[in-house]
C-alpha cells in the first residue's frame, strides 16, 4: 500500500514540474483568447472562483471576486473580460461597455467580442444607423426536386412557435410542416375524409388550426378544441363558394374570405355562423374579389384582388375605410407581422409592408422572376420573412440585409464540468435585436475546444518541452435538449402596490381564480410561481414554488394596496434577480392598472431594467386590471422582452395567457461533448468556442471554465 502511495505522489510530482515546464516553453496563442497564465497566482485564484460563480448563475458574487483578481492585476485583459461578463448579465450595459471597449484592440481579443461590443453600442443609440430595411432571397425550399416531393402549390403559411411552418399545399392536398432547414418534420392529409384543396390556415394561441378548403366549401378545425368541419356549400348564412384565407382574432373568432360570395365570413371557434360583410354600402362599392385576412388592433383587413385595396371593418363588419387604393396590383395573402402595428402583403411580384400607423406602403422585396405569384408572407418567429409562390410550388425565406451582415448573436451562458470530461454547455442563439433563435438542430451548431499538445525537440543537445495551443472540434457532440420544445415555466408575479390596487380588488381575486384554472386546464408541468410586491420597500411575499398556487396566500398578497404608491422600479429588478439564474422559460408577470410613470424611476432606468431581463432571456408580461390601456413604460417592457399584454376581463380568459407562458419561443439549447483537454487537477484555464449557423447568418461565442479540482 505505502510503494502505491509514493508511486501516486511521484507520478504527481512528475506532472507538476511537467506543468511548469510547459508554462515556461508556451509560446503566445494564436487566435485565443486572452492569455489565461496570469502573473499573479491570487488573480489567478480570484479569476477561477469568479468563473465558477458565474456558470453557477451567481452574477453578483462573480462580480466581487473579478474585481479583486483585477486588484492583484489591474492589467489581466482575462479578468477585466470576466468583468465586462458578468455586468452584462446584470443587466449593466453601459458598465459591460467601459469594462470591454479598452480590450476590443488588444492582441488575443476574440472578434466576437468586438460584435457584442458594437451590439451593444447600437442598442444603446451609439453606433451607426440603418437605412429602410431590404429583404433578400437567402434560401428556396424547392416544393418538388427530383422525385421527391415535399409539396405543391403552397397557397398559404402559418409560422409555428418552434420556427418552422405550416404550408397549405393546395396542389397536393395536405398540410405540411417544414423544419427552418426545409427538412418535411409532420404532414396532414387530412385522415379518412382527407383534404379537398387547403387553401387558408388561422390558429389561436391553444394551437387550435383552422384549414379552408377550397374546393370542399368547408372549414376543417383540428387540435387544441377538438376535430371539426363546418360550412357547406351555398350562398346562405355559413355557407361558402370557395373559400380562401382566413384568420382569427383575439376573442377566438375566425373569418374568412368567402371568395364565391364575394365577403367575409364570421365564425365562433365552434363553427356557429356569426355573420356575414362585405357588400355594397354607403360609401362601399362592396367587395368583388376578397382575397387575404388579417386582423389586428380589433379590426378585420380585407385584400380584394380586383380592386386592387385593402379594406378595413370592425368586429361586427362596419366598413371603415381604404388602404393602398390605386398603389396595388393583385393583392392576395394578407398577415399580421406579430410586434409591429404592419401588415404583409403578396402583391404577385413583391412582398409589401403596410404600416397601420401611418398608413405608408414600403415595397420590401421583389423577386427577380417576372412571372412569379407571391400568395403569401409571413413573419416567422427568427426575424426572416416567409412567402410562398403558388405557381413555382416554392417557399423561400428572405432576410434583412443589415441581419445577414450582423449574424447572431450567441451566448455560451452556462458551462457545467461536473462530471468531466463530460462537459455541458448551456447557450442563446438571439438576433441582433434580441429575439430568440428558434428550431435549430445539431447540425446547426460547430463546438470545438482549445487543446495543447507538447512534444520534446533538441535543441543543441538540450530537450525542450515545447506546447501549442489548437482549437479542434469536440467529441461526441449532441443536443441534449432544446428550450421551445421543454414545456413549463417559472413566473414572478409583480403586484402593483398603489391606490388602483386598492380600488381593485376584485378584479385581482378574479385574476388569481382565473389563473389557476387556466393552470389547471393546461396540462403544462412543471411551473414555478412566486410574488413580489412593488411596495415602498419591494419585498418577496411568496418565493418562486413549483405547483399549484396557494389561493389564499396570493389573495391576500394581491390585494393589499397602497395610498402613497410604490417602487415598481426596485420590485421590477427584485422580481427579475429572483429568477436568476434563468432558465428555459422566465417571466415577469405585472398585475394593476398599467398607469406607470417612467419619471417615478430612481437610479435604476428603463432601458437598465430592460436590459437585465432581455440578456437574461426573462419576458415582461401584463395582466391589467382595469380598462386603461398601458402605459409607454409597459408598452415599451412588453415589446423589449417579446411578451404580451392581457386584460383579466377578456373574453377568453387567461387560458390564452398560460398557454403561451408555457410555449413561447425560446432561443436557449443545451448541447454536451467529452473534452480531450487535460484540466491540469483543475487548475487550468479551459476553453469552449460555439458557432450557429442558419441560411447566411451565424454567430460565435467562446468562454472558459475550470474543470473540478482532483
């Protein structure tokens, strides 16, 4: 047993004084990242506890122990990196810039960080302007190559949360889903009864899809709600002559463009026949062609072909006004782009924006075939536009011009070396304006991990140990999970301590009752639910617990108001650091009146507060309780973080809302390798870089991390 032992302190010995000698013969890295050998073995000490605090999610914690490696060594560009790092995760932008902008020139700095650096400066209003948004073709996915057929005469697209899309392939008589690499994921032909010609597609947030069939004079419901057909043929109340698209708003009911008839028709989401427009008024020649649908804001636009405009209705089909007369030329498809008051419009050739605020029309694409004929666009969930062209049976993805050059913007979050030499990496794949990146496989994604190698050389007799350092794809790479496809979510409730809360009680009882039953009926497990209250002193009333919600205790905590108002700053950030680290699917969910003043903020500022939940992936929602509409500073939350805002008496109650706490787009993957990197009994330096790639854009991260000490 004792020669065992002293064979294990000699072999350790041996790879001590090795480890040394390597140190001294390492020649500067090529292409690394900031030399990792710090001069001062207590920045050196400080900068590996730092790195393990932040992987760990403790943001705060690897601030102090950064800046006390920089106290040993105010010149390490590695722990000023770290620094940068861990501020930006804070939600400290501005800091993360003063800390990053003196490192972007030096030799050893990695180019992505000069691109982070010129995000940044961007968002913050620093860096150079863009002109008028451009598209360009980046990708065709071709509906039949050789003797594969994918589909045929695509008449309509419905982007799905994952990234892909839905395409209703009137040609070949199904609906098919397309992966964002093109790959056919799903087909739907229908079942038994099958489909006679799809032509539209609507969906409400349950996932409930509405199919019109063309030549079947139907509507088909399927998923969410429960199978259905309903309409027939004819020109009587809910019957239809060729149905075209179709769409819903947001109490549930579903039009459509009822093109034999020359109107819109109005369905419940249980096919009852509500009414029907579109015929000549005062003031309304009536519509002749009805082609396209979109609703937005409570209102119904309707494409009419031959009149080459775009009409508007309310709810209950009043005609309302004109768009784009005289600027058009065979409108079809009409759609929604989600976060923008705009519409798309397939304008045969060209793919146009309608602006609803101004009512301007701005061509954004136009394809180089002069016989094409664009149905439809839409926007999918990873900022590109999707159209379609009914006689080429092709689909093509368009992208905008300064996005192309930009690429993404990918962030290694989190690195877990627990069980090494089996390492998990934890990265966001977001656009240049932050929204996730969505529907990426592992083909989609380039590991690769910095490795050093030595070899003995003679020189003059004398044998030297001589390292270099290589970067080299990783082993046994695959994606262990994806956050779109990882149901469930964790929500911080941010309860408004002001005199409306006090004047609101019952509509917060009725929000508490509501959710949870909406929590029950959704199937969606697990969930974690917690309270902070927004009071002068913002406090943690309940901390975040998986399950259902204790009723009482949430009553109790909501309707507690407050004369003199509140911190809705502070209990902003108080919410948002409770859910840090993130995970897969955070939100921030505001309850009150939505009257928040932007000028009652105190040393934390909007855009800081804005910043820390969208590099954290956290999105801002708000449940009003009132009949107000939000204020710019809940508008501006709402749009920065990709959530929502929802009126606890509407209609549909809050099912909707849960529904998407529990499915929205997440831009988060999770991939795993065996490194073959030597961690040097946990003390070295090591290094992960991790590139995305989709159509023309990609993006690069690397960080390091420090294997557990042996």
């Amino acid at each position: 047993m004792m020669n065992r032992t002293i064979a294990l302190h000699r072999d350790l010995i041996l790879k001590v004084v090795l480890s040394l000698a390597l140190f001294v013969a390492l020649p500067p890295f090529v292409n690394a990242q900031f030399s990792s050998r710090l001069a001062s073995s207590g920045a050196a000490e400080q900068l590996r506890l730092g790195v393990q605090a932040y992987h760990r999610g403790r943001y705060a914690e690897a601030l102090l122990l950064f800046e006390k490696a920089l106290a040993y060594a105010p010149a390490e560009p590695l722990s000023r990196f770290w620094l940068g790092r861990a501020y930006y995760k804070s939600g400290y932008s501005a800091t993360a810039l003063r800390a990053w902008e003196p490192l972007v020139s030096l030799p050893g700095a990695p180019p992505e960080l000069a691109s982070r650096v010129e995000s940044i400066r961007a968002v913050r209003g620093l860096g150079p302007g863009y002109a008028e948004p451009r598209y360009v073709e980046v990708v065709r996915f071709e509906g039949k190559t050789g003797r594969e057929t994918r589909f045929l005469r695509p008449a309509a697209l419905l982007p799905t949360r994952d990234g892909g899309v839905l395409v209703a392939a009137h040609g070949s008589n199904e609906i098919v889903k397309l992966d964002p690499n093109g790959v056919v994921v799903e087909r739907n032909s229908g079942g038994l009864a099958g489909f006679d010609r799809p032509f539209g597609l609507a969906e409400l947030p349950d996932g409930t899809l509405f199919v019109a069939e063309f030549n079947g004079d139907r509507v088909r419901r399927i998923g969410g709600s429960g199978g259905l057909t309903f309409g027939s043929k004819g020109r009587g109340d809910g019957q239809l002559l060729g149905p075209q698209y179709a769409a819903c708003d947001d109490a549930g009911y579903l039009y459509v463009s009822d093109y034999g008839n020359a109107r819109v028709v109005k369905f419940d989401p249980d096919g009852t026949f509500i009414l029907a427009f579109g015929g000549k008024t005062q003031g309304f020649p009536g519509l002749a062609s009805p082609t396209g649908i979109a609703v937005a804001d409570g209102l119904v636009y309707v494409a009419d072909s031959y009149r080459r405009a775009i009409y508007r209705f309310d709810s209950s089909g009043n005609y309302l006004g004109v768009l784009a007369e005289g600027e058009l030329r065979f409108p079809e498809g009409l759609s929604r782009w989600e976060g923008r008051r705009a519409l798309l419009v397939a304008d045969t050739d060209r793919v146009l924006l309608l602006d609803l605020e101004n009512e301007a029309l701005t061509e954004l694409y136009r394809s180089p075939d002069r016989k094409a004929r664009i149905v439809g666009a839409s926007a999918d969930r990873n900022g590109n536009l999707l159209i379609c062209d009914f006689d080429a049976s092709t689909v093509s993805v368009l992208s905008e011009l300064p996005g192309i050059a930009a690429g993404y913007d990918v962030e290694i979050e989190r690195i877990d070396a627990g069980a090494f030499p089996r390492v998990v990496v934890d990265l966001s794949v977001r656009d240049r304006s932050g929204r996730p990146v969505v529907g990426l496989k592992q083909g989609n994604f380039h590991l690769s991990e910095r490795v050093r190698r030595s070899t003995q050389i003679d020189e003059g007799g004398k044998v030297v140990v001589r390292t270099e350092e290589f970067l080299v794809p990783v082993s046994d790479l695959s994606l262990s999970g994806t956050g779109t496809s990882t149901r469930g979510f964790r929500a911080i409730i941010l309860a408004e301590r002001s005199a409306d809360m006090l004047a609101s009680r019952e509509p917060a009882r009725g929000f508490v009752s509501e959710l949870a039953r909406a929590l029950a009926a959704s199937g969606i497990e697990p969930y974690e639910l917690g309270l902070v209250s927004a009071g002068a002193i913002p406090a943690v009333e309940l901390p975040l617990k998986e399950g259902a919600p204790d009723l009482a205790a949430y009553l109790r905590a909501l309707t507690t108001g407050s004369q003199s108002g509140g911190r809705f700053d502070l209990g902003l950030k108080l919410a948002a650091t409770s859910l840090l680290p993130a995970q897969v699917r955070d939100a921030v969910i505001y309850v009150g009146g939505g009257r928040i003043d932007e000028a009652s903020f105190q040393g934390t500022t909007l855009s800081e507060l804005a910043r820390l939940l969208e590099v954290n992936g956290i999105r801002f929602y708000a449940v009003l309780l009132g009949t107000d509409a939000p204020s710019s500073v809940i508008s501006y939350l709402v749009e920065r973080t990709g959530g929502s805002v929802y009126a606890v008496s509407r209609p549909r109650g809050l099912g909707d809302f849960v529904a998407e706490l529990g499915s929205a787009p997440s831009g988060r993957y999770r991939l795993g390798f065996v490194s073959k990197a030597d961690p040097e009994f946990g003390q070295a330096y090591l290094s992960v870089a991790a590139e995305a790639y989709l159509y023309k854009k990609s993006g690069r991260d690397e960080l390091g991390y420090y294997a557990p000490l042996r």
